[in-house]
C-alpha cells in the first residue's frame, strides 16, 4: 500500500466516509419501514441486516483511519460494499442497476492512495463481483421481495438511488483528483526546497572553504616565500616563522577535515549507517542512546537520507526541545524504520508551522520514497519516525 | 632583518578584512629593503581615511570586502590621487571575479602569488 497519505490530505476520504455512513444508515432504516409497511417479508430484514453491517463496518472504517490504518480500512470499505452488494442483489434482482453502482465504490475511493498493483487487483475485484452479482440476480433464489414490492416502489428505489449513488462517486472522482492535484504540488514544492537546499549548502561549503581553509593557506604562502628568503639573511626569524606556520597549517588540516565531515561523513559511505550514527552521536551536545537491529547496507541516497534525518533530529532536540537525552531506534527488519524520542519540550504541531529543519527531513525521506511522521505533544518530547522500504 | 629608516622607500599600505592577509603582508614588506609598511585597514571606508593621511605609493586592496569593496574603494583612492599605485588582490582566479573588476584599470594580482619580486615588478612598472 502506497505510504503516501500521511504526506497527503486525507480529510477528503474522512468525508467521504461519513457521507457513505450516514446514506448506509438511512437505507437500512428504509428497509426495516419498508418491511413494515409495504413488503411484508422478512427478507427485507435480512436486507436491512446487510446493508446494517455495511454501516458497522464504515464506523469500523473511519475509527481505523483515524488512527492510520489506511491498509485495513480499504480493504474492509470493499469487503463490505461487496458482500452487501451480493447479498442484495440475490434477493432483489430489481435492484441490481443500484448494485452495480455499488460495485464501483471501493475501487473509486482508493485511487489516490494506492499504489498501480492494488488498483489493479481492486479493479479486477470488483469485475469478479460484478459477475457474481449479475449471476446472483438471475437464479432468483428468493422470489418473495420481488413479488411483494409494488412496481412504483421498485421504480422509486431505483429512481432515487442510481442518480444518488452517481453523486456519490462523482464526489470520490472529485476527491481523487483534488487528493493527486495536491500531491503533485507537494511533490513540486518538495522539489523546489530541495534544490533551494542544495544551492544553499554549496553556498555555505564555498564561504567555509574561501573564508577558512583558503585565507590560512594564502597567507601561509605569502610567508613561506618570505622564510624562504629570511633562510640565509637571518636564519633564527625564519625557523621561528616556520614554526609558527606549522601550527597553522595544522589547523588548516583540522578545518579542511571537519569542512569534508560536513559535507558527507566518511564512515556513512565506508561503514553504513550504523556505525555512522554511534559515531555522530558520540559529537551530540545530548546524551544519545541507540538500539539497532538488522540494519545493513542501503542505496547511498537512502544512508544519507536516514543519517541526516537523524543528524537534524538531535540538533532540533538540543536547540529547539531543550533535551538533555535521546533515544534513536533503528529497525533493518522491515524494510527500514527509524525513530527519534527526546525529552525536550515538545510542540504543538498542529499551531507550529513546519519549520525549515522538519521540512528538510521530510523532504530528505519523500525523496527517497519513504515517509516521515512526527509526534508531538507540548511538554511529552518529540518522536519522529520515519520508514524506507 | 630590522628596517632601517629609509626616507626614499616605497610606502605601502594593505587593505583587508582578512587580519591574517594583512599579517602575511606585513611580514613580506618588513623583510624587503626600500619598501615599507605605512598602514593597514580591514575595509574600503578605513583605507580612504587612512590614506588621506599617509599617502601610500603603492596599494594592496582586497577585492572582496563588507562595506563599499575594494573596487569602489580603489575608484575614491584613485581620484584623490592619481598617482597612487593600487593592486587589486584575492584569493579567486582573475576569470572569477566580477566584470566591472575585470574591467577596472587596476593591476590584479592573487593573494599567493604576492612576493617580494612580485611587489618590486610592480612598483617599478608603475614609476617606470
């Protein structure tokens, strides 16, 4: 399943399934009036049963997607309007132009967040059930509803439903497309900060190199020559400017390799991420526990990816939180997952707007395909969690 | 080597914000005979009002400076005296620097080509 939807809107789909809900939940109270009223067999009960469930499961569906289980309640959104959509057309075929709207929904509701594989399965799904239906429709296993219901009751469910259900799915077509509209432009503001990013990083190494490294060795050549001329005139003044130009040199070195650390740290790309990651957080300003488990080697863009992540974490948490300690818990098992937990502050994400760190590791994770949530409360610390596959 | 009073030496002045340019700088005139060492300003602003005073002869200035630069620097130093030898320095390849740099009439030398014999080439083509 697509791990894009913390990354996108989804309160869409939350619409979507409370209008579904609440339509489900007048048409099974329709039934049960309607077995009372004008068809007086009980299989309308059995029908206002499975259309009950229906709304069961969307209530199931909307607490699930409330707390991040996309992958579930998809399948359950289409498990049930498929069982119901069966279940109604064996018993009243007259509705079978209702049943094949029905049919269409989930593959409909989740285009945006799947990836092509399931949309296809889904896709075919939903022509399997089709057919079933239609099948179902013709054996006429129950006769009784058919029989009982007068004509105009049939007409002015099928009247009232078909261009109902069509509303329905021209809202989840208009969800979809607002849902891939906004993704696309998140993709291209992504894009955009990332090389904003980039240019700015060289930038930075530019001014490092011309402002450090580059003005010591200038001036250590322009004195060079001048000891160099110094070696016969007065031998002792020059020993002594050679002296003082090795010290210098020395932390010219020291620049140039913290300069080379910055820009892409040695053991990431020699010994992965593991070892990269002790070795940063032994320069933390906080007290930095890790636990690894399974984790090898990966794409060099996903290392630094994850590293950096890592890296901006601790720093947010020693600016920002005001942590004394964290944990940092990374997981090859499954693809890969990492976390990070301090005991800072923490915020309130839903009045902090996203500042450049937090919208650089998001970045930094969407571009390799992964995603990355952060979970914060004002006065509980801060975890972020992120996953590669 | 220690300088003796030489009424007749060439009097330089060095203008950068880098301490450690106008150190170097310091060191290489203090060991050359006929040349001397009358002022050193960390910007564009300083060196004007410090020339005024002194009156060099031959001037390093940094191209890239806080404040008003060497380039605009140069211009000022260059109306109140034309006389006055002015040698724009840096640290980056003539071919990186600025057009209107490029284009200015000043001598452009790098920062670590700058020698004793390079400083004497210069002041002799300019009286020469």
């Amino acid at each position: 399943l697509n791990r894009r939807l913390e990354a996108t809107d989804d309160r869409q789909l939350h619409l979507y399934v409370k209008v579904n809900l609440i339509t489900v939940a007048a048409s099974a109270i329709g039934l049960v009036v309607v077995r009372f009223t004008i068809v007086p067999t009980n299989w309308m009960l059995v029908n206002a049963v499975a259309v009950g469930t229906v709304v069961v499961a969307l209530a199931v569906v909307q607490v699930w997607l409330r707390r991040g289980r996309l992958d579930n309640a998809l399948t359950l959104l289409a498990a049930a309007n498929w069982t119901v959509a069966i279940v109604v057309a064996a018993i009243d075929p007259f509705v079978l132009p209702i049943v094949t709207i029905i049919l269409v929904v989930p593959v409909m509701v989740i285009i945006p967040f799947v990836r092509s594989r399931r949309l296809l399965a889904t896709g075919l799904g939903t022509v399997a059930v089709s057919v079933i239906s239609v099948v179902m429709a013709q054996l006429h296993l129950v006769d009784a509803p058919e029989r009982l219901a007068p004509e105009w009751l049939k007409r002015s469910i099928v009247l009232l439903f078909v261009p109902g259900l069509n509303g329905l799915l021209l809202l989840n077509v208009w969800r979809s497309h607002l849902s891939l509209a906004k993704q696309a432009d998140d993709i291209r503001q992504s894009r955009s900060r990332i090389v904003a990013a980039s240019d700015r990083e060289r930038r930075r190494i530019e001014r490092d190199l011309h402002d450090g490294a580059q003005q010591r060795l200038t001036s250590l050549a322009i004195r060079l020559a001048v000891a160099q001329e110094l070696t016969s005139s007065d031998p002792a003044r020059a020993a002594g400017m050679l002296s003082e130009m090795q010290d210098e040199l020395a932390e010219s070195i020291g620049e140039l390799r913290d300069l080379a650390h910055g820009i892409y740290p040695p053991l990431l790309s020699q010994r992965g991420l593991d070892e990269a990651i002790k070795a940063a957080s032994r320069r933390s300003a906080i007290a930095v526990t890790i636990h690894s488990v399974a984790v090898g080697r990966y794409e060099a863009d996903v290392e630094s990816a994850v590293y950096y992540c890592c890296l901006e974490a601790l720093a947010n948490a020693a600016k920002h939180g005001g942590s004394t300690r964290a944990d940092i818990k990374i997981d090859g098992a499954n693809g890969l997952s990492f976390s990070i937990t301090d005991d800072g502050a923490g915020f309130d994400p839903s009045r902090v707007v996203a500042g450049a760190g937090l919208l650089n590791m998001t970045d930094r994770i969407g571009a390799v395909g992964g995603i990355l949530t952060i979970d914060a409360k004002p006065g509980s610390g801060t975890t972020i969690r992120g996953h590669c596959a | 080597m220690t300088p003796t009073v030489e009424p007749d030496a060439v009097t330089v002045m060095v203008v950068d914000d880098w301490s450690s340019f106008r150190r170097a700088v310091a060191a290489l005139v203090e060991t050359m005979v006929g040349f001397r060492l009358v002022g050193e300003a960390a910007s564009g602003e300083e060196a004007i009002e410090m020339a005024t005073a002194i009156t060099p002869e031959l001037v390093l200035m940094d191209v890239n400076m806080p404040g008003m630069g060497g380039v605009a620097a140069a211009d000022v130093l260059r109306a109140t005296d034309a006389k006055m030898c002015i040698v724009l320095v840096s640290t980056y390849d003539a071919a990186d620097l600025p057009v209107d740099v490029q284009k200015a009439d000043y001598r452009y030398v790098n920062k670590e080509r700058l020698t004793a014999s390079t400083l004497r080439s210069l002041a002799a083509e300019h009286n020469g």
